[in-house]
C-alpha cells in the first residue's frame, strides 16, 4: 500500500483592507471566506431597501443622520437590529400591507455587498456609501428602530420609536412607503394605455 500523500496547502488568505476597515474601525461582522466582503445584517443593524429613486425622495423629507448606502438602483437604510422583522406588521399597521412597493427589509441571517469605504477607490457599479458610517462612533444609537415600552396603566406594552434615534422608524417606513407608492405610480402613468 503506497503512502497517502496530503494535498498542498492553499496559501493563506491575504488581509483584504475592506474586510479590514469594517470588522477594525466600525466592529461589524462580514462573512468569511475570498471573494467580495459582505456586511452580515441583525447583528448591529438590520436594513431597508427601496427603490432609488423613492430612496432620494424620502431622505429629502428625513434626512436622517444613520448610514445609507447605494447598489444600483437600490437604496439600502441601516435601521436597528430587528426591524426587518417588524417590516411586515408596520406595513399593515400603516395600511400599506396590501400594496406591493418594493420596500424590503433585510434582517438576522442576511447579508448585502459591502460599499468601498468612504475616500476610496470602488469598482464600477459596487455598493457605495451615500452617508457613510464613522470610525470610533457608534452607529446603534444613530440607527431608527422600535423599543417596546409600558403603556399608561400598565396593560402591556406598545412600541414607540427611540428618542435617541436620529428619526424613528414609523416615521422612516411611512415615508419611504409613500415614496415608492409615488414611483410606482409615476411609472404606470408612463404605460401606453391597453386597449382591446
């Protein structure tokens, strides 16, 4: 019986600075491996997608001070670990369960493209920031989320949106929803009418 030979080793990994700068300066999680660095979502925030052209709109109405990023046509909110899955009951809570606006949300298990970090160099149509994070801050706090706090009386609890966070997340889902429902209708009103 001839000896059984190892495979060769697969050099290691060299540090990719972009991985780097996230998991360094800011402290978020990306997923392992070569290739594009990705953020993992609902570990320090969760995040909003939504049509560009919406995502412009509703800023103009918030302006809210957490990192929003650009991949194409889509906008990407980082919003509080969690609200992903609060999506869903905010937009029947809002009467906007029924219509499809292509409002998504991307939550625990997830992960997007990771943008190039502000100042450098990013490849042709590669994530980028619009509002970046800042190194050495804290993002959370920055960040529209829900917290659940005790109803008067008592009785249970009610969500409400954090004061500390930069605008809260009713107010952002609300608006982002509107705008879209703009767009949406904006680009049907632009169809040729069907006649038969």
């Amino acid at each position: 019986m001839a000896p059984t030979v190892p495979q060769p080793r697969t050099p290691v990994e060299q540090s990719d600075p972009v991985r780097q700068w996230y998991e360094n300066e800011l402290g978020w999680a990306t997923s392992p491996g070569p290739g594009p660095v990705h953020l993992l979502t609902g570990l320090r925030f969760d995040v909003l997608e939504l049509p560009a052209e919406a995502g412009f709109a509703a800023l103009r109405h918030l302006g809210p001070k957490a990192p929003v990023a650009l991949r194409g046509e889509t906008m990407r909110l980082l919003v509080g670990a969690g609200s992903a899955d609060e999506l869903p009951g905010l937009l029947d809570w809002l009467e906007w369960g029924d219509i499809p606006l292509g409002l998504t949300a991307v939550g625990a298990g997830g992960r997007i493209d990771a943008p190039a970090p502000p100042g450098w160099p990013g490849s042709r149509g590669a994530a980028v920031w619009l509002r970046p994070p800042e190194p050495g801050c804290e993002v959370e706090p920055t960040l529209p989320a829900l917290v659940s706090l005790p109803t008067v009386g008592g009785g249970g609890t009610a969500h409400r949106s954090d004061p500390a966070a930069g605008s809260d997340l009713v107010r952002l889902v609300d608006t982002a929803a509107t705008q879209c429902h703009r767009v949406r209708l904006r680009r049907r009103s632009r169809q040729p009418l069907a006649f038969s």
